[in-house]
C-alpha cells in the first residue's frame, strides 16, 4: 500500500490553485457569516491577530481589512505560505512554517499576546483526541485572557452529506471514501471541488463530544457553532428555494467560535 504524503506536501501539491475552492457555492456562501460575525465581534482596529493554519492568508486579509494591526500567520505547508507571500506581499503579514498540531514555542511568538486567534478547517486535521488537545492548547496558549476564537469546521452532524455526496454539479463539492480512524474517535475523508483546475485533498471530522472537551480542558469557555443561514443566499444569485433547502439542511461546513476564559 502507498504511503500518505504529509500534510505539508499535499498542502504544497495545491497551493497555487488553493483560492478557488472561494468559487463553489459550498464554500462560498461561508464568506457573508465569516465576515458579518467577525464584525459583530469587532471592533478589530488595532487588534493582534493569529491565523493558525493560514494557508495563502485568505483570513489574514479578511482581518486587515477590519482594521488589525499584527497579523501572523502559521502554516505546514511553504507553498501556502509562499503563496500567502505573493498575494500580499505589502500587507506587512509575519508568516511561520510549523505544524499547529506540535507546541510553536520555537516561534518566539509572546503567550497570551493575540486578541483573535482564527483558522479555516484546522480543527479538520487532528486524527486523533491527542492531535485534538495540542491543536486546542495552542489556541488557548495565545490568547489573551477573554479573547477570541473564530474558525470554520465541517458541520459534525451531517458527516457525508447527501447534497455533498450527490450534487457535484450543482454546489461544486463533494466527499468520498470515507473511513473510520484507527483510534475511533471520527473519520477521514476525501474532499474534491469542481474547479478547474482540480482541487482535492483528505480531511477528517472528529466527534463533536472530543472537539469540545478538549477545548473546554484547555480553558475555552462559552463554545458555540454558527450556520450558514438566510444572510448567505446573496453570495450565490439567482437559485431557486429548492436549490437552496438541500444545500441549508445539509451545510458542509459552519462557524465555531469560543472564548478563552
């Protein structure tokens, strides 16, 4: 059996076409509940912000635009950064290679120094409750007191969707292969988008119960998920009711945001 390339190479592999999953309507009608609940917990001029699992800063941007003035960002893959780099290049953004899965006190980042950490789909990599804790410890070792987490995750509850599964034409997405981890704490699965060029990688949801145990064991306090809801139906025109039921029932992927105690 072929051996799985790490993270870091696959993340490598898709850097340069990365952005366009933005253009799927599974994907793209989390940009109006991202940005209007950054808002409503804003104001953030002046605010220091860490992206963890940054990728090509699509959340940094979205954060300088609100007005922060530290933006940093991490990643585990040099080709997301790189790309990161070359989008904003005079954006004034501090990028780190490391996996956020590991302690990143080799980054010299100050404890409890950020008053926003936030992170597109990093909760989708830990394979395991340990990968799950140290991603959470992380989070709570750099915020602030009181401060904020904002991130997007796999909706828990509909694992393998029939409208992600069934309506690759229609909402640009859909999951395969799915398969229970080892450890039995969640599943791993293949994500493809309808793009041109291809993009496609593995993902993996753990059981609500871990994702927020190990967040509370780590001081976060006050967890809630937010779903995409009637505010989105202006990022993707001129769809009918029926378009959107299956595709509003059946979210892929939602809002969770918590506080450090």
């Amino acid at each position: 059996m072929a051996s799985v390339p790490p993270k870091g190479q696959i993340y490598d592999a898709v850097a340069s076409d990365y952005d366009i999953i933005w253009s799927v309507a599974a994907v793209k009608i989390l940009f109006p509940m991202l940005d209007g609940n950054l808002r409503r917990l804003g104001p953030w001029d002046g605010a220091s912000v860490l992206d963890l699992a940054c990728g090509t800063g699509f959340g940094l941007r979205e954060m300088k635009k609100l007005g922060a003035s530290r933006l940093v960002g991490v990643d585990i893959s040099d080709e997301m950064l790189a790309v990161a780099k070359q989008t904003s290049p005079d954006a004034g953004f501090e990028l780190y290679h490391a996996d956020c899965s590991q302690p990143l006190s080799h980054l010299g980042l100050k404890e409890q120094s950020f008053d926003l950490i936030i992170a597109m789909w990093l909760l989708n990599y830990p394979e395991d409750r340990a990968q799950m804790a140290a991603m959470w410890k992380n989070i709570a070792t750099y915020l602030k007191p009181s401060g904020t987490f904002v991130g997007i995750i796999q909706n828990q509850d509909t694992v393998h969707p029939t409208s992600m599964q069934g309506k690759w034409d229609v909402y640009g997405a859909r999951e395969t292969n799915l398969q229970d981890l080892p450890s039995g704490d969640g599943v791993r699965m293949h994500i493809e988008f309808n793009t041109e060029p291809r993009v496609e990688f593995d993902t993996f949801v753990l059981k609500k119960e871990i994702l927020e145990s190990e967040a509370k064991k780590a001081g976060m306090v006050d967890l809630e998920y937010v779903r995409p809801g009637e505010e989105v139906k202006s990022e993707v025109e001129g769809k009918d009711e029926a378009w959107w039921t299956e595709l509003l029932e059946e979210y892929p992927n939602q809002l969770i945001i918590t506080t450090k105690a």
